[in-house]
C-alpha cells in the first residue's frame, strides 16, 4: 500500500455484515508466512520483512461504531473504508433498517381495529394474518399497511435455527425490521421477539413459523377510558399459543414523560370488541425517560398512563405481598369466628331479646359480608369478566358502607342508654335496621348507574401489580368513603371518650362501696374483664379505622400495616368480646337487686341496661 495514495473499500451488508479478515498486500510476500490468529483490532501490522507490507484488517470491530451518512448516489446498505496511510475510516451508507421483499397494502373497510369497531379483536388479527401470509408465498419478509394500522411480517431463514426478531419504529422508517442492531438505541420505539418463541411455534408443527409486528394507532378504548401512550398499541403475533417465556418480549419506548402518570404494562388477549387491560405476564422496568415492557406471552400490549395522585401512590411489592398476606389470614379467621358468634347468637334466647345484642349482631353480619367480598376479589378481577367485576365492587362498597353505619348506629344506641329518655318508642329496633341496611344500597345503586366500578390497579415498584375490583374514581372514593367515614369516626370517638370516662367513674364508685363494706384499704386493680370492655368498644365502634387518616408521608407504611393488622382480625376480637359480654346479657332484667355487685356484673357490658325506647 502506498501512504501517498486513498484506497477505498466497499463491503455489501445484507442481513449481517461480513466478519471476515481482509489483508493489504503490499511488494513481494510470502502468504504462508502470515500469522492471521494476530488480527484482533481494527488495524494490525502482521508481517513485514523487507519489501513486504501486509496489513490486516479487522472488518467487525472496525466499522461498528461507524457513523451513518448522507450518501445519495448510493442505492445499497455499504460500509465504506477508506485507508490513506494505513489509517481506516469506515462509514455507512444506506439505512439501519431491512428492506422488505414485499410491500402489501389492504383495504380498512373490511378489517378495523378503530375506535367504532364492534368486533372482535382476536377474530380481526387471525383473518389479517391469514391473508397476508397467502399472499407473501416464500418470501420471507413483508410490510402491512391498513390505513394507519402497520404491520411487519418476518419469517425465519433457517426455520431449524431461528433468530431473535428485532423490530424498531420512527416516524421516518414507520415499523421496520433493524438490520444494523448497532443502531438500535437510536429509535424511539425498540421490538424484540427472541429465538425461544420462534422455537415454541416450531414445536406446534403449524405450517409457517412466522411473527407478525403490528402498531395500531387510535385503538378501541377500554371502558374505563384509559390514556395509552402514545395512543399506540402493539400486537404481536406467531399463529399460535406462545406463552410463559423465559426470554421475554421486550418492547421498550423512550422518551416517556413520567412526570403526571406513571407508565405500566398491559396486554389484553384480543377477546371481544373492547379490551380488558391486565398486567399478568408482563413486568414493567425502566430508567429514566425509558419504560420496558418485559412480556412472557403473546398478544396485544400497551403502556397505560396511570395519574400520579400521590407521590408515595407506589408501594414496594414486599410490602404489598405482606399486607395482602396478613390481611388475608386475618379476615379468614375473622370469618370463621363471626360465623360462630352468629351461631351462637341464634342459640341464646336471652340474648336475642336484648336490642343491644341484636345491633351488635347486624355490625357482625356486615362484618362477615365485607370479609368475604375482601377475600373473593382479587379472583373476581383476574377472571376478565367486566360486569362481574363491576357487581362484585359494588358489592364490597355496600358491605363497606353498612359497616361504617353499624359503627354510627352502635354509638347511637350506647348515648340512648346513657341518656334518662323513658318514654318508650316504638319499633325502635326496626327503625335502627333500616338505617344501617338502607342508605348506602341507594348510594350504591346510583354510583352503579354512574359507571363509578370497575377493575383497579394497585402498583407496586416491579410492575407486577394487583388488581381488583373497586371505585375508579378517586374523587367518589375520598368524598363518600372517606369522608362519611369522618363523619361516622368524630361521634363513635366521642361516644368511645364518654363510655370510658363512664367505666371509670363506675369503676371508682364500685371500688368505693367495696372498701366501704369491708373495711380494707386495698385498691381494686383492672381486671381483664375491664380491658375487654374497651378493646371491645374499640371494635364495636370502629375506632382503630381511623388509623386510615395516619397513611401520609412518612407514616404511611407503619399506618398500613397497623390498620391492616388491627382490621383484618376485628372479627376475631368482636368475637372474644361477645363471648365475654354475652355471659351477662339481660342479668339486669332477671334481677331487680341494685346492690353493688349487679353494678359491677353490668360493668362487664355498660350497655347492655334494658331500656324500652
């Protein structure tokens, strides 16, 4: 080679470019003197030995990073090196992306994905697959185009030996196949679909082992309505039932503005006219401006911008998988002993005579109720179906509600026998059931009709999320949830002050009577009789949800977990406080004594005095 003159190369790249060595020969040299093995970098002097100059070049690593330019007179996908001085330079012309053996165009008004389509979406992208695959014969790639619906179809070269299928997007190349893979991190838009799915589709025996890549703009929204990014939806397909990957499809975007929303993968299986969003089977990553959707199945996949109502929204799965786990063992055993108490409840007559029992017992059914809804929905919100879930919410917010107004109700009847009223009042008890039964099933209905219930998403930092069925507006759920709850917890707090203050003035008076008769100057400690007393006014009152309006900044996880813990086992300590006051329900009518032991005996349940109202 002559340092005084440019030569220039020109490599073809196809599908991949050539690895192969190239030597510069220079004078008169011996071939088989050369040691190849000693071409590893970009430029190597291998041998030299008086009019000999070789000089070896490593293709691979010298042009990889190369720079892309504008070279107009150039029809072809060409690395360019050029050497003046034994130093390289390599640029690329062309384009990073693969040019298609056939370009198809389709017609909209047969197949549609659009916003007014009715059908369904499954149906539509196995007819489209159908039809392009017809028509591409044995050529092996192929771009769709259906109005602004793309497509990209690819088909393996060696179907015994595949490899992983990568897909970028831009508004320049729209939906492309990438050639350079160097060039990757350049687009906006990146799809991988690995050698393990095309492996999987192989082992069906279906006829053509193919993926088909389609980005849907303006898809059919879901029924909540829900902000997708970048109003695209991608659906990828293989003809067949690709599933539990280990090597997932990825499909990541950058440049996400995270700022109001945060982003979470969904897919949906296709099934029906409007999609049904769910984050089994894809996990969300990502950092910075970029989100990732790491996805073990095939289907249709979008990123769904959730509002950011709260910075600390977000909770750590860990924490997540603890309280659900807690919460789960905790209403469990609360069922089963509520579940007894009613038993029991049914078995003694005496107590069914008292009002206060049977206002005890309706906070218990409710109880029992919310429970169990608490338990079934999450299976109710897996299983896809819209209106059962919407039911089941609804369900669970009337059981919520009804609880919230036994709480009023139980504090309503505690200041009833603590006041000197003595004129009797009629259906009194009949009048308290339809106050706790009534209202929030007329609530409830009118949030139903005002499309208020659907499937919720709970985040967590992995982006495998929990889903169930609630209020989907976050509005309705501060203003008729916590805020009646406010309401409700300012009286039973207040009634829960005054009984204590009662307890211990009655207390006080007791002891008082009890030295006076015997003469001692021992001092009456409290009992256990006296501690479940006022755990049980706690529970009965619902005092410890109050715990809910602790869950900001800094308190938010302890609050979580002492909520979750105190509320999830409220039926079990109601239960041991029945058991307990039960014992004593209507001694006070039996016995017309007013020593002070009976005074005492009606301290175990201070609101179990028989009053007619």
């Amino acid at each position: 080679m002559n340092d005084n003159v440019q030569y220039q190369l020109n490599i073809t790249r196809n599908d991949i470019r050539p690895k192969a060595k190239i030597f510069f020969v220079t004078g008169k040299c011996n071939m088989t003197k050369v040691n190849v093995s000693k071409c590893e970098s970009d430029l190597i002097e291998v041998y030299q030995d008086g009019d000999c100059n070789i000089t070896c070049l490593n293709t691979e690593s010298a042009c990889t990073n190369a720079q892309y330019e504008n070279c107009s007179y150039i029809t072809t996908n060409d690395d360019f090196i050029e050497f003046q001085g034994q130093k390289p330079n390599c640029s690329k012309c062309g384009t990073p992306v693969q040019k298609v053996e056939l370009e198809i165009k389709l017609s909209n008004t047969t197949i549609s994905f659009g916003k007014d389509s009715n059908t369904d979406k499954a149906e539509v992208m196995k007819n489209l697959t159908s039809d392009v695959l017809a028509q591409m014969g044995n050529k092996t790639t192929a771009s769709v185009s259906l109005g602004e619906v793309q497509g990209i179809f690819v088909k393996p070269k060696d179907k015994n030996n595949p490899e992983t299928a990568s897909f970028v997007y831009s508004s320049d190349t729209k939906l492309s196949i990438i050639q350079d893979k160097t060039q990757m991190d350049t687009y906006p838009t990146l799809i991988s679909v690995p050698k393990e799915a095309f492996e999987k589709a192989k082992s069906q025996n279906i006829s053509t082992v193919f993926t088909a890549v389609f980005r849907i703009p303006s898809f059919t929204k879901d029924e909540m309505n829900s902000t997708v990014l970048k109003d695209e939806v991608y659906s990828i397909d293989m003809g067949a039932e690709i599933a539990n990957l280990t090597n997932t499809i990825n499909i990541t975007f950058k440049s996400v503005d995270k700022k109001s929303a945060t982003p979470r993968c969904f897919s949906w299986s296709g099934s029906g006219s409007k999609p049904n969003w769910t984050t089994e089977g894809c996990n969300t990553t990502g950092t910075g401006e970029s989100v990732t959707c790491e996805c073990e199945h095939l289907t249709f996949f979008a990123v769904l911008m959730i509002p950011n109502t709260d910075n600390t929204s977000i909770i750590s799965s860990a924490d997540l998988s603890n309280l659900t786990y807690i919460t789960s063992i905790g209403c469990g055993l609360s069922v089963f002993f509520l579940c007894v108490a009613l038993f029991m409840h049914f078995l003694m007559r005496r107590a069914r005579k008292s009002e206060a029992a049977q206002i005890l017992i309706n906070l218990l059914v409710a109880l029992v109720l919310l429970d169990l809804t608490f338990l079934t929905n999450e299976y109710v919100a897996n299983t896809g179906n819209i209106i059962g879930c919407k039911l089941m919410a609804g369900f669970m917010h009337y059981c919520l509600l009804c609880t919230f107004t036994w709480f009023g109700l139980e504090a309503l009847h505690l200041c009833l026998q603590l006041a000197t009223i003595s004129n009797p009042k009629t259906h009194y008890l009949l009048k308290v059931q339809i106050a706790g039964w009534a209202p929030p099933a007329i609530v409830v209905t009118v949030l139903f009709f005002m499309q208020k219930y659907n499937r919720l998403v709970i985040q967590t930092d992995t982006g495998k999320d929990v889903a169930m069925c609630w209020i989907i507006d976050s509005s309705v759920h501060y203003v008729v949830n916590i805020g009646y709850y406010s309401v409700i917890f300012a009286f039973t707090f207040t009634t829960f002050v005054v009984m204590l203050r009662w307890i211990v003035l009655l207390k006080r008076t007791t002891a008082g009577h009890k030295k006076a008769a015997s003469g001692s100057g021992k001092r009456t400690g409290t009992g256990t009789s006296d501690i479940l007393t006022i755990m049980g006014l706690c529970f009965t009152l619902g005092v410890t949800w109050g715990f809910a309006f602790f869950a900001y900044g800094a308190l938010r996880l302890p609050s979580y977990y002492i909520f979750t813990i105190l509320n999830s086992f409220q039926g079990f300590f109601l239960f041991i406080y029945y058991y307990k006051t039960s014992k004593f329900i209507g001694d006070s009518t039996i016995s017309a004594e007013t020593s002070n032991t009976t005074e005492a005996t009606q301290m175990e349940n201070p609101y179990e005095k028989q009053k007619n109202f």
